[in-house]
C-alpha cells in the first residue's frame, strides 16, 4: 500500500514518514508559493530520509484567501488551517491514504473531528496522523533515535511548511511589519539534516 505524507521538513513530518514506513510505501508531498522557493528544506530533508518527494504549487486564489484571513484576523491560525485542509484534499484526489505530521498538542494545523470526517466521506480516503497520540516529549525522544535535526527561527525559512510560505508572501504584500504583527515572535521550527541509522 502507497502513503502520502504532508511534508514540511521538519521533525514531526519526518517522524511521522518513518513511523508509516513498516505498513507502506511512503511518498512525501510539499506544498509550495508561487515563485518562492518555499519548498528547498523538504527537498533536503526529503533526501537525508532516502523517500521519494515532490513539490505541488498552491493556486493563487488559496494562497489569497490564507493571506486575506490572516489580515482580517490579526492570526495566522484561521490562514494556516485553510492551507492544510485545501493541501489534504489536493493529495486525496490521487491517494488512497493520506497522512500528516500533526501531533496530539498541535493547535495549528489541526483538522477537527468533523473535518476529518468530512475530508474521508467526501473523497473516500484513509486520513492517518501517526503522532496524535504521543506528546511533545515522547516525540522529541523517537525524533532524536531517528534522525538529527536543528531548531532554527522562523525567520531563517528551516523549514517548507505553511508558515514560511505565508510569511513570505504576506511581507512582500504588506511589509515586514505585517509579519511581525501577525505572527509570533521567536517562533521556532526544526529542519531534519540526517538519519540515523537504528
């Protein structure tokens, strides 16, 4: 059986990639912005972990729609959350499972029970997040068994996920000032740069 996992490069999707591996074969997805190369981290990543990988482009008009939530909200989390549902429905048009990095204490992106539901019914798809039910600490144990990785700020793009993508594009529209506003100061994110072998 063939996976898809939502990938951003970092720890959690990288995990949750080697977690699925003993029941499929794992295929790593990356959404990516237009013109900026949002997507060079999960390549990487994507290349240290030995899967295959590709790169799918948001249409403009999800990308703004994110950004006109995100100025109409003063918070990423609304604009975060459409780009990871809109992502999982591009994926299931042509996957039968479907997974994601989401972990049990995650806020952002997270779909909700309904929304799970609906995605399944709606596109007859399995939707698997293989950390819901651990911890921040238990995966921060079997990340390090499995992989070394850096903690880096956001600003430093370590990662290929929503945010970064949003950030760019939202200081190109608004400036650097917007991005300041909307988003969390000293955000921090992982970038997967080997794995181990165990």
């Amino acid at each position: 059986m063939k996976v898809i996992v939502l990938f951003s490069g970092g720890k959690d999707s990288a995990l949750a990639s080697i977690l699925l591996e003993p029941f499929f074969d794992v295929e790593l997805a990356t959404f990516a912005f237009g013109r900026h190369d949002t997507d060079k981290a999960a390549k990487e990543a994507a290349k240290v972990l030995n899967l295959p990988h590709r790169t799918i482009v948001f249409e403009d008009e999800v990308l703004e729609e994110a950004l006109g939530m995100l100025l109409d909200t003063g918070y990423p989390r609304d604009g975060l959350n459409r780009l990871h549902r809109h992502a999982l429905d591009v994926l299931s048009r042509d996957w039968e499972f479907v997974a994601d990095g989401t972990k049990r204490e995650d806020r952002v992106p997270m779909m909700t029970p309904d929304g799970v539901r609906s995605l399944e019914d709606r596109q007859k798809v399995h939707y698997i997040r293989p950390l819901a039910g651990y911890g921040s600490k238990t995966i921060n144990a079997l990340a390090f068994r499995y992989m070394d990785f850096e903690t880096l700020p956001s600003e430093v793009r370590p990662a290929s996920d929503f945010e970064v993508g949003l950030r760019l594009a939202l200081e190109e529209r608004c400036g650097q000032e917007a991005v300041f506003r909307i988003f969390p100061a000293n955000h921090m994110h992982t970038r997967v740069v080997r794995r181990k072998s165990v």
